[in-house]
C-alpha cells in the first residue's frame, strides 16, 4: 500500500482544543442544518401538526369566533408546545443509531456546548418556524389584533426554552427503542412555567396590560435553563450512551 | 373533646362525606405501604434462601464427585 | 516514550455480574493490543473504558503517566476510536462527512486532504454521494478514512473489519502494521485472524478475569 | 469517624445498622400518627368557617409535605450518588420513590374530597393542587424511566439525573402556578392557607407532621434494606445470610 509512513512527531504536538472549540460548533450546526435540509420531512411534519391541532379545535368546540378568541391564546400556545414536543423525540436519535452522537462524545471538545449547538439547529429548525407561522393560524382562531407581535415573539423566545429543556429529556431517552411517549412524560411537567408565561404574555397583551413583565419571564427561564440544562444534557448523553 | 355524643363524633357536623374518606384513603395507603413492605421482604427472603439451598446442593454434589 | 497507556487491577462490574477482574494492561508506542474473548465477556466494554468513554470501573487507568480522569481532553485529542457503528450520516456526503470530522479535531483542514483520504480507501468517484447510498461496507470505509485524516498516535477499533471485503483487509492490516511502526499504537477487537508483521499482545476475556498474554 | 461514614456508606454496613435504628421510628411513626389522629379527628376544635371539614387539614397537610420532602430527599440522594459514586444514595431514592408518589396521590384526594364543602367542587384549580399535581407527574416521570432501561446502573443515573433536574424546576413551576393563579381568580381563598391557627388546631397538625415524617423514615431505612439484599444478592455476605437463615 502506497502511504507515507506518520512519523511520530506528526502527532507529538497536541493540538490547542480551546481555540477549536468555534470551529467545531460551527461545523455541527452546519452539519446538522445541511442534513435537516436534505431531508426537510421532519421539521416540516411538526409545522403541518401545528396547524392541524388548530383546526381541531373549532371543530371540536365550536365556530364562534367571539369564543375563539378568548381562547386563542391558549390553544396557540398549548399546540405550539405538543408540535415541539413532537419533533423532540429526532433530535439524538438519527446521530444516536449512525453512531455520530458516539463520536461527539469522543472529540476533544466539551460536550455541553456540542450538545447547544444541536439544541440551537432544532430551535432554528422548529421553535423558530413554529413561531412565525403561528400569526396565520392566529387569523383563523379570530386572534384580536394587536397581540399578534407578541405571540410570535412570545413564541420564538419561550420555544428556545423548550427546545433547551426538552433536550435533556430526548438525551436521558435516546438510547431506549420506545422512548417517545416516556420523552413527553418526562418533559410536559417541566414545561408548565413556559406555558404560563407564554400563553400569559398573549392574554396581557389583548387586554391591553403590559407584556413586558412575561416576556421578562420568559427571557429569565431561557437564561435559567441555558445554564442549568447543557451539563444535564451533556450529562443524560453520557448515560444514554455508555450507561 | 370536641363533640357530645359518640353519634356527633361519626356525623362530623355534616362533613362524615368528607372527612372519613379522606382519612381512610390516608391510612389505607399507609396500611398498604407497611403491607407492601412485608410482603416484598418475604418474597425477597424466599428467594435468597431457595438460591442458597441450590448453591449448597451443588457444592454438595460437586465434592461428591471429588471424592468418587 | 510518548505514548503510554496503563491500566491498573481494571475491574468491571455491570448489574452485579464481573465482566473482569485484577485486568494489568499497558500499551506502548509501535505495541497492537488485541482483546478476545466470546460473545458478551466485556470487550467492548475494555474499549469503551480504554477510550476514556465509561467512567464506571474499578482500578485505574494512567495516560502518559498521569491519571485519564485528569488528562481526559488531552487524551481524547490523541485518540481515534471507532465502534460498531460507522459514524457516518447517511444523509451527507463521504466529503461532508469528513469535513465535521476535521473540524470536530479542531483542523479546519482542505478538501484535498479529504480527497486523497477517500482515494486511499477505494472510494473514488463516490465523493459525492450521500452516505446512505452506499454499502455497509462502503460506509464503514468513510469512517476508516477518517484513520488517514486525523493523525493521532493512539487507535482504539472496535470489530473494525466489519463488512469490509478480503481486499479492503489486506490494506487496512498494512495500514495498521505502517501506524504501528511509525510510533502509534492500537487497541482492536476483531474475529478475523490478523496478518500483521508487528509484536502483538493479548488479552482474554471472560470467566470474570482477564488474562494477559504477549 | 471517616471509617465510621465509610463503613455506614456500605450497603453491608448500612444493613447492619439500620436494623438497629428501624425499630425506633415504626415506632414514633406509630405513636405520633395515632395520637394526632385521635386528637385531630376528636379533640381539636371545629372550624370556625369550614366547621368539621378542617380536620382534613391533619392528614392533607403532612401528605403535601412529605411529598415534597420526598422529591428533595431523592434528588440530594441522586446528587450524592452522580458526586461520589455511593451505591446506597441510590438505592435510597429507589426506595423512597413509591412512597413520595403515593404521598403525593393521598395530598391530591385529600384536597379534592376537603374541596367539596369547601368550593363546592370535586377538582378546583387551585395554585396548591396544581402544582401538587405536576409534582405527582414528575414522581411518575421518574419511576418509568428508571423501569425503562434495561441495565440497572443506567436507569439508576437517567432517574438521578432526571431528579435533580425536577428539584430545581418544582420552585419555578411552583411560583408561576402562583402567579398564573392569583392572575385568573385572585378573590378565592386557599384551603390551607389561613391567619394564624390557636394552639390546639396546630399541636396536633404538627404531631402528625412528625408521626409521617418518622413513617417516611422508617420505610426508607426498611425498604432499603430490601433493595440492598436484592441488588447484592450475588455478594457473599448476602448469601451467607440466607445460608444461615435457611
């Protein structure tokens, strides 16, 4: 075989992994961001989900848009937060069965911020689109204006907890064959503050009160759990992997 | 004592309905609890010494194959 | 001596059961270490807790003569692993793949390199098609690419000749007799018997206790 | 007194001892239960609003605390086992876990049933009762993944894990309900919460907050006993246990 023989001083030198650590986040997202478009299927079933569940809803309880509107808010959110919870449950597993999520585990690099990046891709990739196409749905549910500014945004800052949060539950769960109900189990609980806020800032701002103290909240929870879950999730990887 | 008659004591002021309950289902879990507890231990015991009673007859038949 | 991988009285329990006992290992520059034993006697087990990735043993474990706990980053960056499953995502390319890989070592690294690391392991002219399109044999050929890639001094493969054909392991023996003798060392798992020219130690598994042999 | 923690932070040693000190706590937990109930249910005075319905207070109370209490108990459990790797910590959440969400379970029937001639209603959402009802989601979050996976070692670190993650999330759950409660119906009043009791209503709410507190205790040291044996079963001292006894 034709090789250059790696002389042992090739690898004598370690390489410096702190002033890598950009670049690996970098390609990660890249990675899982150019995957995701290969195969749209996924984030686009979350978004589909969305708006079924909301026509549910009207048919389930009644046309009335007077009725409607008083429960948009609500509805909005609590289908916003299943579609999230939906597309959880891919988040490690693709990288989990190729065996990528192993070699994640093994690069020189520190695993929470690994794991933020992936968390950031599936916030861009479904909390985000979740957020910005609620205003459409919010039309048919008879949404008072005025409050659509703060849904979206209300939204794509609580969804960016959820993602965060749910992480930690799609981590301690990827390595069992049936974990996705026991994933929803798991995570609904830990995601009643984010609900309150959320669909609280909604409610604030068609009666008319400030929204500034929710989304305060809303950004307060994001804060929290951006500190707090990375180690969990990093820790959960650990676990689900190696046992 | 709150109450005048052994009769009162079970009527509660009109609250029996909710009162007993609310103490039996209490107690009924922590009777359980206790019978949980004991029956859990007794099926672990059992166990233990069924294996140590077939560990002791394999030794057994072990040594009498030594000495055959 | 720059690479030194020592295990000491490396014992493994899982739920109760002894996977090994009293295990002395040590690895040294230009050395093979490959672990046998049946089906579920721990070796992969040996592997994952020889690459750093299982915490939960008894013993300890020396990385250039200071504890692996301690050196763990230092460790994993001259560490090449491969397990069971390829590593590669079937939904990027042979060359995409590589390239997270680079830059998961901390090497942005040129798309020449990727090239010649594919043409290396006979993938030519399948650059640029997605990893799912190719063969288990093929896709497991991408992650040994990744062997002429990224040097580092110490391999630790797990069943590395899986789906590969007799032609592919005659070069990857030959790629591995080349790393050992240029100073790297390597830790394998395999059931194929090995040709390869360079000392090689043993390790049996099983019946609760390693046994070493060289 | 390193060697004394060490040998205690034994499941061997831990077994050994907890026999002794078991006894003590059946019974105070025995003791202080029957008492508060006699005194609750027949001495201590009727409300003066909720009339005889308020001696539920006696045992929904120390059920809402100890619920809690439980779920804290097993997160510090699982913190020390993730820290230091002591197998004891962990076994002791295994123990513990039933009995927190059966506790959490009696505090959630309890507060329907005192909700009848209170509110008039079998369920009210209540900021207490909702958030005792996420707690007795998470309780049954935590049992099912630590039955979820098939090695043991891996199931006990995911339920650590998870654990730990709940104790920090059960103040923020807990103040939001709050918020969102006082924000939808900020003129009803709170079953438990009241302006300062007279001493005979609180002397026998705080002997059977005790009498649980020692009735949690004694489970936990008895049922980890039982986990101890059964996850030991293959060490010799087990063995020659059930060797002697059989």
């Amino acid at each position: 075989m034709s090789r250059p023989e790696a002389s042992p001083k090739s690898y004598a030198r370690g390489r410096e992994p702190e002033a890598s650590v950009a670049l690996a986040l970098l390609a990660t997202m890249r990675r899982d961001l150019l995957a995701l478009l290969r195969r749209p299927g996924a984030a686009f079933n979350s978004l589909a989900f969305f708006a079924l569940v909301i026509t549910l809803f009207p048919i389930g309880i009644s046309p009335d848009p007077e009725l409607l509107a008083t429960i948009a808010p609500g509805l909005l959110w609590v289908a916003a937060l299943l579609a999230a919870l939906l597309s959880l449950d891919g988040m490690f597993r693709d990288d989990f069965a190729d065996g990528t999520l192993e070699q994640l585990l093994l690069a020189a690099q520190p695993l929470p911020l690994m794991a933020l990046a992936k968390v950031a891709v599936h916030w861009l990739t479904t909390g985000l689109p979740l957020a910005l196409m609620a205003p459409v749905l919010g039309v048919m549910l008879s949404l008072p204006p005025g409050s659509y500014a703060v849904l979206v945004l209300s939204l794509a800052l609580g969804s960016a907890t959820l993602s965060v949060i749910g992480a930690i539950g799609a981590a301690l769960t990827v390595g069992l064959s049936r974990g996705g109900v026991l994933l929803s189990l798991l995570v609904l609980p830990l995601y009643v503050p984010v609900l309150i806020f959320g669909a609280g800032a909604v409610q604030a701002a068609i009666a008319g009160t400030s929204v500034a103290a929710h989304l305060a909240l809303l950004g307060a929870l994001l804060a929290v759990s951006l500190v707090f879950a990375p180690w969990a999730i990093a820790a959960s990887l650990r676990i689900s992997l190696n046992g | 004592m709150a109450f005048d008659s052994f009769a009162a004591f079970l009527a509660m002021g009109g609250h029996a309905a909710y009162v007993w309950p609310a103490y039996g289902a209490t107690l009924l879990l922590l009777i359980g609890v206790v019978l949980h507890l004991r029956l859990e231990r007794r099926r672990l015991w059992r166990e233990l010494r069924r294996r140590a009673r077939r560990e002791r007859r394999q030794a057994g038949d072990a040594n009498r194959e030594v000495s055959s | 001596m720059s690479l030194r991988l020592q295990a000491r009285k490396l014992a493994c329990e899982r739920d109760g059961r002894w996977l090994f006992r009293d295990l002395d290992l040590e690895i040294r520059s230009g050395e093979i270490l490959r672990v046998e034993g049946p089906n579920g006697s721990g070796k992969t087990t040996l592997l994952k807790i020889l690459s750093g990735q299982l915490a939960d043993y008894e013993g300890s474990i020396f990385w250039r003569d200071a504890p692996l706990r301690r050196v763990h980053r230092n460790f994993l960056a001259s560490l090449l692993y491969l397990g069971h499953a390829p590593g590669v995502k079937a939904a990027l390319t042979p060359l995409e793949n590589l390239a997270w890989y680079q830059a998961m070592a901390g090497t942005g690294g040129t798309e020449a390199q990727r090239m010649s690391a594919l043409e290396m392991v006979g993938l030519r002219g399948f650059e640029d098609l997605p990893a799912g399109q190719l063969s288990a044999g093929q896709q497991r050929r991408v992650a040994l690419a990744r062997l002429e890639l990224t040097p580092r001094p110490l391999w630790v493969l797990d069943e590395p000749f899986t789906a590969i054909d007799r032609e592919g392991v005659a070069d990857l023996e030959a790629r591995l007799a080349a790393h050992v003798r240029g100073g790297g060392s390597v830790v394998l798992t395999t059931h194929q018997a090995l040709d390869i020219p360079v000392p090689m130690c043993r390790v049996r598994l099983g019946e609760g206790k390693g046994n070493v042999a060289s | 007194m390193w060697a004394f923690f060490h040998k205690l932070a034994s499941p061997k040693g831990f077994y050994a001892f907890s026999a002794r000190l078991s006894p003590w706590f059946w019974a105070a937990a025995a003791v202080l239960i029957g008492a508060g109930v006699v005194w609750g249910l027949a001495f201590a005075p009727a409300d003066y609003q909720q009339g005889n319905s308020f001696r539920i207070i006696y045992v929904h109370v120390p059920a809402a605390f100890l619920a809690q209490s439980i779920f804290v108990a097993m997160a510090l459990a699982g913190l020390v086992f993730m820290v230091w790797k002591i197998k004891l910590a962990d076994m002791a959440a295994t123990a513990m876990a039933p009995l927190g969400a059966g506790m959490t379970f009696v505090a959630l029937l309890s507060g329907a049933v005192w909700g009848v001639p209170t509110w008039g209603t079998w369920w009210q959402w209540d900021a207490r009762l909702t958030s005792m009802l996420i707690l007795f989601f998470l309780y049954i979050g935590v049992i099912a993944l630590r039955g979820a996976f098939d090695g043991r070692d891996s199931g006990s670190r995911a339920a650590s894990v998870l654990t730990m993650v709940g104790v920090i999330n059960i103040p923020i759950i807990k103040y939001s309900v709050e918020w969102w409660y006082t924000l939808h119906q900020p003129a009803t009043f709170s079953i438990t919460s009241r302006p300062a009791m007279p001493v005979e209503m609180w002397l026998p709410l705080l002997i059977m907050v005790l009498g649980f507190y020692s009735f949690f205790i004694a489970v936990t040291l008895t049922r980890t006993r039982s986990v101890i044996l059964h996850r030991e079963s293959a060490k010799r001292w087990v063995r020659e246990l059930a060797g002697e006894d059989g």
